[in-house]
C-alpha cells in the first residue's frame, strides 16, 4: 500500500482529498451557518415575545372582564333590585321611579368598569320591563330572556354567544316557593366591535392577527372576520383537545402558509387567546441569505462539473481501464492484461494486475484439479458409507424360505439379491442412468416388502422414457426408500404404502418418495430440515445425508432433498433432478400443472 501511494508524481490520496475539501466545504459550511443559525434563532425569540404577549394580553383581558363579573355579583343582593323584583306590587309610582333611577345609575357604573361592555341590562318578570342603563320603555327580547334562563341557570361566568351577541350568562335568584319563573335577570353584553379592535392592537405585524375561540361552543371574535386564516385557526382549536393544555406554541401550516402560532388558556372566560404571525413576513428579511445559499449551492454545483470532469480525465478514465479488466477475469477471461500508459498514478495498479492475473490462472487450475481430486473422492467415500445392515437382514430372509422349502419364492428372492448386490458392487462409474437406478430402488422395494412379511406396498409410477437416459449418482434412491422403511413405517402394523412419483417443475425432475407413517409431526419435520443444513461430519453418514450430499457435490446448490409433509400424513422427500432440454410428456406435463394450482 506505501509503494502505491508513492508511486507517480505525488501522493494521491492527500491530493483528492485536499481537493474536495478545498472545493465544497467553505460554501457549504459557510451557507449552512449563516442561514440555520439566523433562522433558528429569530423563530426562537420569536416565539418567546408571542408567548409572553399573549399571556399579557389575556390577563388584561381576564382583569377587565373578571372586574364586571365582580361587580355583577356584588349588585345580586342590591335592595333596590330585590323591592322591585319581588315587592313592587306594595310599592308607590314614586317608589318605584325613584328605585328605577337608582338601579339605572348602578347599571351606568358597572357598564363604564370596563371598556368591552356595551349593554347593561335587567328584566324584572313582576314589571314586565327591561330596564337599561339609560332606557326603561324597552320590551325584552324573549328569545334573549330564553337563551340567559337555559345558560345562567348552570351559574357559570364563560362568555356566551347569541344571535351575534357577546353575552355573559350571570346568576340570578330563585323565589324559595320554587315558582319556575326567576325573579329577575341580568344580561351584560360585550362589543364585538371593541373586543376586535383590542385584538387588533395585539397583533405587531401588518399580516399578523389574533383571536379569541371558545372550543367547547364553537365561536371565536377576531380582529379579521373574513379571513380564511382566522377561519382555519379557529377550526383548528376547536378541533383541539386542550383540557391538559393551558399553553403552547409552534409553527403551524394552513392554506399553504407557515404561521407562528402562540396560545394560551383562560379558565376565568372558558376561552383561549391565540395570536399568529406569518413566518414569511418574520423571516423575509432573512430571504436574502437563501438567496446567496442557492447562488452559492450553483456556484458549487458548477465547480464540482468542471472538477468532476477534470478527474474523469485523471482517474476515471484509467479506473474504467481496470474495471473493464476485471469483468473480463469474473467473465472467465484470464488472458486479459492492461497495457501501461502516460498515467504514472495508475502505473503500478495496472502492472500488479498482470501479475495478478497470472497468478490467478495457475492458482485456479491447482484449485480446480484439486478439487475435482476430492470430490472423485469425497463420491467414492459416500458409496461405499451405506448402511450394511441390509446384508445380514437378507440372510435371515434367506435362511427361512430355505426352511418352508418355498422355492418360487426363494428363486426370486434370489434373483432380486443378485441384481441389487451387482448394482451396488459396480464402481467403475459414479454415475448411472435413471433407468438403472430406479430399477435397483425397485428391486431394493421388493426385497423390503418380503422381509416385512408384505404388511408394507412400494408403488412407482412409471418413469417418462425421455428421462431413462438421464446420468444420476449411483445409490440416491434407494435410501430414501429405506428410509421410509426404517423409520416413516417403523411402527405401521398394516397397509403401510410406499409412492415413488415422478414431477417436472421449470428445469427440473423432482422424484417424490412419500410414505403414509403416523410418527410425523411439525417438530420432527423441522429436526430433519435443519439435519440437511448441518455441517457434522458424523451426520453425513447417514442414508438421507449421504445422499443429499451427493447430490448437492453433482448439481450444486440446486440440487439436494426437500422435507415436508405429504398427502398421505407421512414423510415426502423430494429430490430434484436438473433435466433441461428433456421434452416432457403430455401427462407429466398435465401433473405439472395440477401440483401448481
């Protein structure tokens, strides 16, 4: 590695580096400082001055309207409205005008306490009269006079909303006869004109604006009444869940628009004033910056072309050189060579790879006539791994047909050991055709079925004659079979039944050995998959593993066994074959596609 960094005119990797650093950094640096940082902090301290006004602001509000409320009450148990609500039958004319008098100069005073009020009312149900700071001959509204007995009878103070009248709902006495009828009511109504002007003067900037929302009844005042802005704030509160929240700030998107937004909650009004500011009109004079990001963000875009094609002509090119030489070595081309050129840099990449090409091509033939060396070995030593309990079981079998004198049957039992001991004692080819071996699993099944007194059936259907030809590993059938003998059946009393069928999926001829054991079950199916993924050379001398084994060393990865639970409720094996080429019959064919619906 220091002998490549030191070849050619200079150090290569401290120059690329210097370079990018040289060439992005101090725009991008630069930019990104200025900008995020002016921006996060003018939203904070933005934020904070809303905040603090906003909490100012309601608690003007809250002194103003809490201070009318006060006195509301405090004129509850005046004797003046108590004579006329309940005694004025008894009283004179004089009595009465002068208590009138008296109760509008009380009236007068509560409705200048606070610059919000516009009308100070009582109704008198024994009178039939409203009486008002400065009129007595008014009729009352009795839709008003219905709406104040529903909404005051809860003895709340929040502010209420009426046919566009600013109301506040106030208590009012009740005759201790519990007539239905109260003895008086009280109605205060607010300005919305004043209340829209005061929120006005909350707002500081020209597009800025607040409002006043009462989220459980669904009414707001604002300083702007048609506009759409005002009309989604409000629509958001209202859909706000805010019985925890008594506070809280952020920045809000409504009619494709950013505002700051900064509320906070009035338990006195059962209202919430929230006041909004535009993020444009706070963070415009900051525009100008995003100006020079993206004039910087070109410039730098421009420079890296420019720099990005002056380092194609130095190091691109040369890597595209090289990189075309590899894919010529992974394609299997090892007389591929890069002839040096001008490029002092890449010199010495260039001569290694030669070296290492030739190389490679003496290492992959030693690699390869090795391998090929212990796989011919690797088959030999399989082979010759099969369990040799089926010799001595033969024997016995022998010895009792002897016995019973049963010759037909000891003839050809005879004559199926002869032809299964001459297929496994034939090594002088690792391979054999399906045919072949499909008649030695035939054989072995016939022997099996004598042996376990014909309480078990092999079944094969009939192999398609355009696979009898097809070269197979020696022995990879038949201990499957013995595996469904010995193990899938073990416990089978009666009509036990082997089926060896024949599949053509894609590329492939799948050879489906299936049993119809009671012994499977889900645990046992996944102990037999992992036993086909396990590296334990003690595990690989068995029936299964020799043979899925072997298969995988013939066809690859492809190739091998599958496990899984067959029709029958036993053990399928499933050993694929790769036949391509082989034109299948109709019937197999048909097969094919019943399996995949």
């Amino acid at each position: 590695m220091k002998r490549f960094i030191q070849n050619g005119k200079g150090s290569l990797f401290p120059k690329l580096a210097l370079r990018f650093l040289i060439v992005i950094l101090p725009f991008y640096i630069l930019s990104l400082l200025m900008n995020d940082f002016s921006q996060s902090t003018t939203r904070e301290q933005l934020l904070q001055l809303m905040a603090s006004r906003t909490e100012f602001y309601l608690d003007s509000i809250e002194t103003d309207i809490g201070q009318l409320m006060h006195l509301q009450k405090e004129y509850f148990s005046d004797t003046d409205l108590h004579n006329l609500s309940e005694l004025s039958a008894t009283m004179s004319d004089y009595e009465k005008s002068s208590a009138i008098l008296r109760l509008q100069e009380k009236l007068r005073m509560i409705k200048n306490t606070s610059k919000y009020t516009k009308k100070v009312e009582v109704y008198i149900p024994s009178l039939g009269r409203l009486i008002e700071a400065n009129d007595f001959s008014n009729e009352p509204a009795k839709e008003e006079m219905d709406f104040l007995r529903k909404t005051s009878s809860t003895y709340t103070s929040h502010l209420l909303n009426w046919n566009g009248k600013l109301l506040m709902g106030v208590p009012y006495q009740i005759r201790t006869d519990a007539r239905s009828e109260p003895i008086f009511y009280w109605g205060i109504e607010l300005s919305h004109e004043k209340m829209s002007n005061a929120l006005l003067s909350f707002a500081d900037y020209s597009q800025g604006g607040a409002i006043l929302i009462n989220p459980q009844e669904s009414w707001d005042i604002s300083n702007y009444r048609d506009d759409p802005i005002t009309g989604s704030l409000a629509g958001y509160f209202q859909n706000m869940k805010l019985t925890d929240e008594k506070s809280g700030q952020g920045v809000l998107n409504m009619n494709r628009q950013s505002f700051f937004v900064t509320y906070k909650k009035s338990e006195l009004l059962g209202m919430l004033l929230a006041v909004y500011v535009p993020e444009k009109e706070v963070i415009g004079p900051l525009q100008k910056f995003r100006i020079w990001f993206w004039l910087l963000s070109l410039l730098a875009v421009i420079t890296i072309v420019i720099y990005s094609y002056w380092l194609f002509r130095f190091i691109h090119q040369p890597m595209r050189i090289l990189t075309r030489a590899f894919r010529k070595v992974e394609s299997g081309n090892l007389n591929a060579a890069v002839q040096p050129g001008d490029n002092g840099e890449f010199n010495y990449l260039f001569d290694q790879f030669n070296v290492m090409v030739s190389k490679l091509k003496i290492l992959i033939h030693e690699v390869y006539e090795h391998k090929t060396r212990l796989q011919r070995s690797e088959l030999k030593q399989l082979q010759s791994q099969i369990n040799p309990h089926f010799l001595y079981n033969s024997f016995f079998i022998l010895y009792r047909m002897a016995k019973k004198q049963d010759i037909d049957k000891l003839l050809l039992f005879t004559k199926h050991l002869g032809d299964y001991f001459q297929f496994i004692t034939r090594n002088h080819s690792d391979e054999v055709t399906l045919k072949s071996e499909i008649h030695h699993a035939r054989v072995y099944g016939e022997i099996q079925s004598v042996r376990f007194s014909n309480r078990i059936t092999v079944n094969f259907e009939e192999l398609p004659a355009c696979y009898n030809e097809l070269q197979v590993p020696r022995l990879v059938l038949q201990p499957l079979i013995e595996n469904a003998f010995l193990h899938g059946l073990e416990h089978k009393l009666e009509e036990g039944r082997i089926n060896v069928a024949f599949v053509r999926m894609d590329d492939f001829l799948s050879i489906m050995v299936e049993d119809n054991g009671d012994d499977l079950d889900a645990a046992e199916l996944k102990r037999l998959q992992l036993l086909l993924t396990s590296q334990d050379a003690e595990l690989e001398t068995t029936g299964m593993l020799n043979v899925h084994r072997r298969l995988q060393i013939r066809y690859g990865k492809e190739g091998g066994l599958r496990f899984s639970i067959g029709e029958l409720g036993g053990l399928r094996i499933e050993m694929k074959l790769p036949v391509a080429g082989a034109i299948e019959p109709p019937a197999l064919a048909s097969r094919q596609v019943q399996l995949r619906q």
